[in-house]
C-alpha cells in the first residue's frame, strides 16, 4: 500500500484538486485507492460525493485510533457509480461493468470523509504518540493499493501526522511570488520533521498547479520553483484550465469529462500517478 500525503502551508493552491486528480487517475487505472480528507472543511470529500455522518468521519477516528479503524468509515464514492461521461451513454451499457469497480463489483474509490470533528488536532501543539494515530488507523487496510491524504494548509498536527504515515510528500504549489514562498515553507518543514530521527518520508516531490503558458510572471516563478527545487518537481505541470472548476462542482472524476481539455487534464494526472505507484 502506497501512502501519499498533498500538502501545502499555502491555501488556494489548488491542493484538494490535485487529490481529486489523482484519485480519478486512480480510478480511472483500477487503482483500489482510499482518499483520507484530513483537512476539517472537507472540501475533498465534498466533490468525491462523499458527507460525513456525525460520528463516522476521520475526526472521530483520530480521537481513539486503533489499528485498521478507518475501515470502519471509509465510504464508496458516487463516482464509482458514474457512467463513462455526465451525458447518457448513448450505447446504453451498464456503469457498473466499467473501470469503477472490482471484479465482484465493489467500488476501488473509497473516502474517509473529513469534517470540522478534525479540528481538534488541527494545532501546532502534539505530543510525539499523537503522530501515530493517522499511521495506526491506516495500519493492515490491505485492500487498498493507494491512500491519498489531503492535508489541511497549516503545519499542524493533522498535517504532521499525515506525514509520519506517508510513503511520499507531495507539496503543491502556484507559479506564484507567495506560492513559492510557502513552498519553501513546506519543504523546509518537511525537512526538519525528518530531521527529528523519529520520522522519515522516503520521497518528496512539487506539483505545479494552475499554470499559464501566457504570463511572464509565471514564468520567472516557474524558472524559480526549477531552480530550487530542480528534480524533486513533478513532470508534468497542471494548466490553469476552467473545466476544473465544471468538473468539481459536478462532483465528477476528470477522466470522465467529456472535451480536449479535460482530456488533457486527465493525461497529465495518469502520467503523475504512474510516477507515484510504480
């Protein structure tokens, strides 16, 4: 199982949307993946057609780990139950035959969704064994091949423990002047978490999100985030395109969207995960 967090200490990056990506890549390659929303707005679990039922949400879970407990609310997305585009399949096939499900038709897309019962750990405070919790409640859900994390955008004990459960960290960031600069943040947190001994995050990575071919602004900031961080940026970068905004409202995965642009969308988020699972 690989366990992924997205993080960024900048919000507005587009952080949830590279999860959603991922987790339609995913889908999409009959990847069995959970998405765990560890961020309290919830936002992730939102587009995944997934809400939180009081009591069976990540906060909850987090308050008395045990092994294996995010079982116990993870919930199929809707999107397992989409067919291949928003509009009527006009070959009248039936959705469930397609890429969303097993072989004994159980859905590979589950969410852990998030809620504002996760706030509570969303503080810069923690106690080493508080960073276990996220690791224990994860621990032997074998029947998942991928785990997304979505992070809040704090340097808080929800985004900590995130990390001490994760295989790979991966920031995503703008080509932007205050983009960059919580990149910077991010990474230069995430280094000195491993620097504790305790912890160790195998592999980091930056995502480039919402990129503008036209700005020269962009540019110089894409120029930058190469210069600083050189092969630890993902290839490819995301383009700032308004589909992605169709898309989410819909609460529909991307590989699913009808049209050139999110055709493209949807290649570069299969090229990303390719790189995360092998």
């Amino acid at each position: 199982m690989q366990i992924v967090s997205i993080s960024s200490l900048k919000g507005g990056v587009g952080k949830s949307s590279v999860v959603l990506g991922l987790a339609s890549a995913a889908l999409e390659a009959r990847v069995p993946a959970l998405v765990v929303d560890l961020d309290p707005h919830g936002d992730a679990s939102t587009a995944l057609g997934v809400h939180a039922r009081p009591g069976h949400e990540v906060g909850t879970v987090l308050r008395r780990p045990r092994k294996g407990a995010l079982a116990s609310v993870a919930t199929a997305s809707s999107w397992t139950k989409h067919p291949i585009t928003p509009h009527t399949d006009p070959a009248g096939t039936d959705a469930s035959a397609d890429a969303s499900s097993t072989g004994d038709g159980r859905a590979v897309l589950d969410v852990a969704p998030g809620s504002a019962a996760s706030s509570h750990l969303d503080h810069a405070a923690f106690r080493n064994k508080d960073l276990k919790r996220l690791e224990t409640a994860l621990r032997g859900l074998d029947r998942y091949e991928l785990v997304l994390i979505d992070c809040p955008p704090t340097l808080s004990a929800l985004t900590r423990m995130a990390w001490a459960a994760s295989h790979k960290v991966l920031s995503v960031a703008e080509p932007s002047l205050f983009s960059v600069a919580g990149t910077k943040r991010t990474m230069t947190a995430l280094a000195q978490f491993e620097s504790s001994r305790i912890w160790a995050v195998p592999e980091a990575g930056v995502v480039i999100n919402r990129v503008r071919d036209d700005s020269d602004e962009q540019r110089h900031r894409m120029r930058e985030l190469q210069e600083l961080f050189g092969p630890l940026v993902v290839d490819p970068v995301l383009p700032d395109l308004s589909v992605m905004q169709q898309i989410q409202g819909a609460a529909w995965p991307v590989h699913r969207w009808p049209g050139a642009p999110a055709q493209d969308l949807a290649e570069r988020f299969g090229t990303i995960l390719a790189g995360l699972t092998r």
